[in-house]
C-alpha cells in the first residue's frame, strides 16, 4: 500500500508521495515506485480510474537542499519544476513536522529553490517561491533561434501566425497575446504550440490578455498534462514575458482559471518571486500492486 496526500495550488493538483526518513512511505522500497514511475504517475493522475491529477510529485531527502521534489506529468513525463507543486512540497513538510522552518530549501531538476511560508494556526497558508532568473537565450530555453532573445517572434500554426515570446523558469514557456484569453480557441492551438518544431523539449504554452500594467490573464497548456487550472512556473514566465513586451510592470497580479499569484521581477538581484496559497485536500493510501501501472 502506498500512502499519498492530494494537494493543490489554485487548483493545479497533485498527487504527493513522501519518502522523507520517519514519513509512512520510506520504507516503501524506492526502487519500485522508480522502475515504474511512467506507468504510476498515469494510473494515479487519471481522473477515472485513478486519484485524479495533473501529475505525481516525490518528496525525498536531498544532500545539498533542506527537501527534494521530483515531479511527474500525468503522462508519466519527468519535469523540471512546478511552482504550484513546490509550494505544496513546502506546506507538507511543515505541515507534518519534518521541518520547523519557515524559510526553507528545495532541490528541483531546475536547481535549488528558496520558499518562504506564511504560517497561520500551525498550518502553512501562503508560500513566496524565489524562482531565480529568468532565462532568455533561445538554445538555453530550448527554442531553435539563432537570436540572443525570443520576444515577439512569429510562430505559424494552422497558417495563422502568433507573436511568441520564449523565457524558460528552469522549464520552457511561449508566451502568447491573445484579446480574450477565456473564449481563446487553446484545446485546438495549445497542442500544436507544444508540440511545435521550433521546441525541441516541447514547451508550456500560455495565452495572456493584458487587463493592465498590474494585471495579467491567462491559460495555460501544459507540457505533457494538457490545459491545467494554474502553473507557477507558467505565470512567472508571463510576467517576465509582459515586462520585456512593454505591457505591464514588474509586479503584476497574474489571474489563473484557479486563482490568482503575485508575481515579482526584481530589479536587484533579477530573480522571479511567486507568491500564492497551497492546500491540502486529503489523505489517501492505493494498492498499486492491484495495478497494471506496475504489473
């Protein structure tokens, strides 16, 4: 049996697995989950069958960060990092007392990420993730482009050009101006968008409509998960995104399907800082040897 805790950030929800030293599951022989981690995280993340998710995350040791998060998309797919999920990593492991600090380190496939936890009543309630900086060389993103930035590059899809601008925030992102961002046609181009030659990993594709310099609206397709509620990640690359456009300032409320973040570019020390809750919505154990996940 393995025992599991569903989480959310603005309703981008998770399935969490801990193998922390003293948590249920660090007995749980690791090698297991990890020999069939594609198959788990698909059968886990699968809204019928399934727990129902956008995806699987680890929390594991780490020799050189306070905690360890990996994360799976919901097609079995490994990713870099998730904003949404790592402040949910950050309320499970004060919320359960593997740490008693509220600033605490993170090891992600995208580098080491610092969160610092608003505390209410014992219970983490909002998280502010230092995202670090934004990358904007196009080999670096990947994006095929021998520019030394991607920002309102065209990009044609069904013989319709869109204005793309690329940032990566340790994981890829196009950045699309749309008028309407609710009635945008995104289960049609957002595919195509991820999937695009010009990407050679894929890439997360947001569609935003400028409200103001302070305001910003957006959808996401996700890399590897389809349409998602919100992505962390997602809105900070759209706030950097809106900055070197000209639409916005550098602190922006960036409102999602499941809510709303607020987003920082500071100038001194040209890091991304996100700001949003994390909630718990319950525990749960599976069976995964009843499974054809691992079978």
């Amino acid at each position: 049996m393995m025992k599991f805790t569903k989480m959310h950030g603005l309703g981008n929800d998770y399935v969490y697995v801990s193998f922390i030293n003293g948590s249920p599951d660090d007995k749980l022989p690791e090698n297991k989950i990890m020999d069939n981690i594609p198959g788990i995280a698909k059968f886990i993340s699968d809204r019928h069958f399934g727990v129902g998710s956008d995806g699987l995350v680890l929390i594991m040791p780490s020799s050189i960060a306070d905690f360890r998060m990996r994360m799976f998309n919901s097609d079995g797919s490994e990713a870099e990092m998730c904003g949404n999920a790592i402040r949910c990593v950050g309320k499970y492991v004060y919320d359960n007392g593997f740490t008693g600090k509220t600033r605490i380190s993170v090891e992600t496939l995208a580098g080491i990420k610092v969160l610092d936890m608003t505390v209410e009543e014992g219970k983490v309630t909002l998280v502010k993730v230092d995202m670090g900086e934004p990358i904007l060389y196009p080999p670096d993103i990947p994006v095929k482009s021998n520019k030394e930035r991607f920002i309102s590059e065209p990009v044609e899809i069904d013989g319709k050009e869109y204005k793309v601008t690329c940032v990566s925030m340790g994981n890829p992102h196009a950045v699309t101006y749309v008028e309407d961002a609710t009635r945008f046609p995104l289960e049609a181009v957002g595919p195509k968008m991820e999937t695009h030659p010009l990407f050679p990993r894929r890439i997360n594709a947001e569609f935003v409509q400028v409200v103001d310099a302070n305001t910003l609206k957006m959808r996401v397709w996700e890399r590897g998960a389809g349409e998602t509620m919100a992505c962390g990640t997602g809105a900070s690359a759209v706030l950097v995104a809106s900055v070197l456009n000209g639409v916005s300032d550098r602190k922006a409320v960036v409102k999602l399907l499941g809510g709303d973040l607020v987003i920082e570019w500071d100038e001194r020390d040209n890091h991304v800082y996100m700001t949003g809750p994390a909630v718990k919505v319950f525990d749960g154990e599976i069976d995964l040897e009843a499974q054809a996940a691992i079978k």
